[in-house]
C-alpha cells in the first residue's frame, strides 16, 4: 500500500534578514560636504535615522522638521555638486581646446627667449662689474698719488712754517736774552749756541765770528760797534723771517690744491666704489633672475609635454562629478523620498503547508521476479 507523508510545495522559504541601506545612502551624502556647516551635519546624522526608521504617520513634529531640514541640506549639496559640475566642465572644456595647446607652446617659447636674454644681460652685467672693478683699481692709484703730492705740499710747507715760527721764537727770546745781558751764564751760552745755529745759514763768516765776541760783554760796557753788532744781526734775522715767510705764501696754494685732488681723488674711490657695490647687485640679481628663467622654462617645458595628461585628469574630473551628480538624482533623492513617505511594511502572510498523498509501490520478492532459466537444446548431427 501507498504510504503518505507531508509536502513542502507552496511554503515560504526561511524569512532572511535584509539590511535596509537607503538611511546610510542619504546620511553620506551630506555628511562630509563642505557646503552644509559642520554643526548642522553632526546634528543631522544623529537625528535623521531616528527620524526615517519612524514611519512618516508616527513621526512627532520635531522629526518630521528635521526630515524638511534634511531636504533642504541635501538640496544645498546638490546645488553645489551642479557648481562643481560646471567648473569641472568648463576646466575640460579649456583644457581640451586646441587653443590650450597652443598657449602652453607660446609659454615655453616666451620662456626660451626670456632665458636667453637673461644670459645676454648676465654676460652684459659681468663685463660692468669688471669695468667697476678696474676703476676702483685705478681710483685707489689716483689716491696714492694725490696723497703722494699731499705730503710732498705738506712737508715743504711745513718745513717753512715750522722755519719761520723757530727764527722768529729765537729773535724774541734767545736774542732778547744776548741783547740784554751776555753769554757769561749758562743760559747765555745755550741761547748763543742757538742763535749761531740759526743764523749761519744766513750771516757772513765775519758776523758769525763777531757776534760771539760781543755776546761776552754786558749790554752795559759794550762799544758802539759792538751794540752795532746785535744791530745787524736782528736786521739779519727779520729779513729772513720775512724770507720764509713770503715762502709759506708761495707754499700755501700748492698745499691747497694737492689736498683738493686728494679730496677729489677720494670722491672719485668712493664713486667707484658705490659703482661696483651696485655692479655687483645687479649681477648677483642677474644670477637670480636667470635662476628663475632655468625654473620658468622647465615648468613651461614640463606643462606642455603634460597636456594630454592633464586632458585625461580633467575628463576624468568632470566625470566624476557628473558620476556623483548622477548617483544624487537617481539614488540619493530617491532614497531620501521613499524614506520621507515610509509607511508600515504589510503584514506577511504564510500559507498552510499542503498534504499530498503519494503513492510507493509495494515492494516484489527477488524470488517472484526473477527470470526463467534458458535451456539450450543440441544441435542435430
């Protein structure tokens, strides 16, 4: 006989727990946009969950305004994602143009000819600093000379000056003693020798022999010849002073004008040298500038061979966004609108398993139905 036994055809398979993602979907799109202030984004990711996992009849006030205010935040990250867009667009369109190409072409060569001028000024300014330099060379040998001359001028009229101020010192002091009194005294013998000093470049051998002799005397018992001697020889003195002095007047205009061709001689080192210093600057902002050139060049150079590289980031760029607007539109406002109008989900309803009877042949003894022996019969001869 047939046994029966229960089927499973028709029953539901084992309930599988689905994770809703469409509340982690909205949340990420506005949790890290710049565009929304960072106070209002914690806010929201806390409270809008709480918000979406209550239906929408159930919701209290408070979580249906942070549902309105989760609108408006994912409406102000959609306007600025459409922002992005269009600056990504416009960068494609601008990097992709023909024109672009042939901008960072003009670059380099702009680079290329700024560098080679820049040599040009460096050799330019090379040849003044060494120009400079041979006038600070020459200046300093110009002073050399004028302080040569300078102390040539100098020395001559000092010697006069220093001449002049020694007679005339004698003639109002040693003389004066040996006119009033005698060389008897020690005193008299020192200004006698003085005096005889001075005065043998300019008195006769005759004067020079006499004037001694009446210098032994006192001013008291001296003949009139012997008085007649300091006479003369004070004659001799002043007409010397005089001479000297007329000397210092010619003396005088020649040390003047060596001290100013020293002066003039120094101004023109100073100049020289300021002339250099400035030389100098130029060439070292030369240095500099041609520096920068070498930099400008390579980075127009580097930037023209990248064009295609950079075509390639700003397609990719303007794709990305346009991705990501995309998604905004067809997914996230999507899940944003089927959880701001959440309702109850449907009760399931499970049918009753369904009874089958299913027929199971008896089973035959191996013995019934096995099969009858063959019996061969031999052949005729």
């Amino acid at each position: 006989m047939a046994s029966k036994r229960k089927s499973t055809v028709g029953k539901p398979a084992t309930k599988r727990s689905r994770t809703d993602n469409k509340i982690p979907t909205v949340v990420e799109a506005f949790a890290h946009s710049d565009a929304v202030p960072a106070g209002l984004r914690a806010l929201l990711k806390i409270s809008l969950p709480v918000a979406f996992n209550t239906d929408k009849a159930d919701r209290h006030a408070y979580e249906a305004e942070v549902v309105d205010q989760a609108q408006q935040v994912l409406a102000v990250v959609e306007a600025a994602l459409k922002q992005e867009h269009s600056g990504a667009v416009a960068k494609q369109s601008q990097v992709i143009a023909p024109e672009e190409i042939a901008r960072r072409s003009a670059t380099k060569g702009a680079a290329e000819a700024h560098l080679e001028a820049e040599k040009v000024t460096l050799e330019g300014r090379k040849a003044a600093k060494k120009a400079a330099e041979q006038g600070v060379h020459e200046a300093e040998h110009g002073v050399k000379a004028a302080q040569a001359d300078a102390k040539v001028a100098d020395k001559a009229l000092q010697r006069s000056v220093d001449r002049k101020a020694t007679l005339s010192d004698a003639l109002s002091t040693e003389f004066v003693l040996l006119k009033d009194g005698s060389s008897a005294a020690a005193a008299g013998k020192k200004a006698l020798q003085k005096v005889l000093g001075l005065a043998k470049a300019f008195v006769s051998t005759t004067m020079s022999q006499t004037f001694p002799l009446a210098c032994k005397k006192p001013a008291t018992s001296r003949t009139e010849f012997e008085a007649s001697v300091f006479n003369s020889m004070q004659g001799l003195f002043e007409r010397e002073i005089a001479k000297v002095a007329a000397e210092v007047g010619e003396l005088e205009p020649p040390k003047a004008a060596a001290d100013s061709a020293l002066s003039e001689a120094k101004g023109t080192l100073e100049r020289a040298e300021a002339t250099l210093k400035s030389r100098c600057e130029d060439l070292d902002a030369t240095h500099t500038s041609q520096k920068e050139a070498v930099k400008d060049l390579a980075k127009a150079d580097a930037a023209r061979r990248a064009i295609w590289k950079d075509m390639q980031q700003a397609c990719d760029a303007q794709d990305d966004v346009a991705g990501a607007l995309k998604n905004f539109t067809e997914n996230i406002w999507v899940a944003f609108n089927a959880l701001k109008e959440k309702e109850p989900e449907p009760e399931p309803v499970e049918p009753e398993p369904v009874v089958e009877e299913v027929a199971v042949a008896e089973e035959v003894p191996a013995a019934e139905t096995a099969p009858a022996p063959v019996v061969e019969t031999p052949m005729e001869a």
